[in-house]
C-alpha cells in the first residue's frame, strides 16, 4: 500500500478534492483518502448495499478494510454540480474495473459526494454510493425546454 504525506491544510476546489479521493481509491492511499474528508464528527459514507457509516474512524475503518483486498479501481464520470459559496453536490456515476474470469469488467456505482467549505478548506462531508447496473450508462432527464 503506498502512502503520500497530505498536509493538513490541503487545498483546492471541490473538483480538485474529488480527484484526490478517486486517486487515493486507485492507489490505496488512506492517508490521501482521509485527507479528502471533513475534520467532523457526523461525516457520513454509505457503500454499495452497505449501512449507514458515520465519523472519520467509522469511514477510515471501512476503506482500510477494502483496501486490504487492494486498490479500488473506480474513476468519477458524468458528474453532475451543484455549487454555491460553500457547499457542492457531485452526482455521478462511478465506473469500477471488477476482476471477472475473462478478464476486468467494468461495474457501475451511482455517486454523490457532498462538500462542503470548512477551516481546512473544501472537504468531502458525504460520500453515498448505490450499486448500479449498465442501464445506469444511459441518463434518464427531462429538461424542460428552452424559451428564449
């Protein structure tokens, strides 16, 4: 498992904290990981099928116990933002390479990550994953038309 030292007061945007998350998911990186969240006692993160986790020990628990069985190769796609002045809500859905006996995969996750602006700057403060299927590939929208 590889480690990188994060200081304490990593900065950057929301995007710039999700990819450090989905890089610190490839990499097994817990440091990293734990790095992207909130310094709060009611940070929550729910995966696929899984309960309800709440607080950095709780989450860093979680991870380290999926890292044991290696990295998690999952990349961010289709993201959708909301943003304001100090919060911002990504939903998007998570491709993940899966080993299968002929060969990777590709497996769907459907995301939303929450952060928000603290002391320490942009932080993730809720990850919840749900499984998904291929048909998940395909959004479902029924934007209203534009009037101009």
């Amino acid at each position: 498992m590889r480690k990188s030292r994060i200081p304490a007061s990593l900065q950057g945007s929301p995007d710039e904290i999700e990819a450090a998350f989905y890089e610190a998911l490839q990499t097994a990186d817990i440091d990293k990981l734990m790095a992207c969240w909130a310094d709060e006692d009611d940070i929550v993160c729910i995966h696929p099928g899984g309960p309800r986790v709440i607080g950095a020990g709780a989450i860093r628990a979680t991870f380290e116990a999926m890292f044991a069985n290696g990295s998690i190769r999952a990349w961010p796609e289709r993201v959708r933002k909301t943003e304001s002045l100090a919060s911002a809500v990504h939903n998007l859905l998570e491709r993940v390479e899966v080993p299968s006996p002929e060969g990777r995969k590709n497996a769907w996750v459907i995301a939303t990550n929450v952060y928000l602006k603290t002391a320490q700057g942009w932080r993730l403060v809720a990850h919840h994953a749900s499984p998904g299927t291929e048909s998940e590939v395909q959004e479902v929208s029924l934007s209203p038309p534009v009037l101009h």
